[in-house]
C-alpha cells in the first residue's frame, strides 16, 4: 500500500564552504504518510490541524560554493545513490543548528517531538 506525503516548504539555508555546500530546509508536514487516493486533484484540500509538524531535510550541492558573494561552480544536486549522505563539519553544524534555534527554539527541549 502506497502513502502520500506532502509537505509546506518555509525556509531554505545553505552553507558554503571547501567546494560545496550543504542546505537544510524547514518544512512543515501537511500530510504525512496519509491515503494517496485523491477523488478530485482540482480540489484537494489540506486539513491544516493535522500533521503540522515540523521536519527538516539536508541536501548537498556538489561542485558549487559561494566566494566573495558570487556562485563558484553549477548548483547541481548529486546523482542518486546509496551514499548520498550529507556531511556536516563542525562549522556548517553549528550554522544550521543556530538557524534551527531561531526558527524553532522548542526543538532542542527535552520531551519535544
């Protein structure tokens, strides 16, 4: 049995450094994991009391950084594969932690989920 998934995209942050760059993006969770039959596409309708939890999602963007305030390199996405992992060092960590703080400070508070 197939599920549907659909989620609200509200913010993106990327993180340059070393050749490539790393991204987080906060989404909200319209329907998670809800029944994909949908009776009418033109019009699907969202209960926004459910499901609204907060996820956030890594990528990476291979081959590409920013310099100076100029893109280095194409904002490419990598090729599918099972390594696609999203390696964050220390500095880029600390970034994206600090944006997850600002944005949504009762994710780090113990019991939150």
């Amino acid at each position: 049995k197939g599920s549907l998934s659909l989620y609200e995209l509200l913010d993106v942050w990327g993180y340059s450094e070393c050749g490539w760059t790393p991204a987080m993006l906060r989404l909200r969770g319209l329907v998670v994991d809800g029944d994909p039959k949908i009776d009418n596409p033109m019009s699907f309708h969202i209960d926004y009391s459910e499901g609204n939890s907060i996820i956030y999602s890594f990528l990476y963007f291979g081959e590409s950084t920013i310099q100076k305030g100029a893109l280095i390199g194409k904002w490419t996405a990598p090729r599918s594969s099972p390594t696609n992992s999203v390696l964050l060092w220390p500095s880029s960590l600390v970034y994206f932690i600090n944006q997850i703080q600002i944005t949504t400070p009762k994710v780090f508070t113990r019991g939150a989920g």
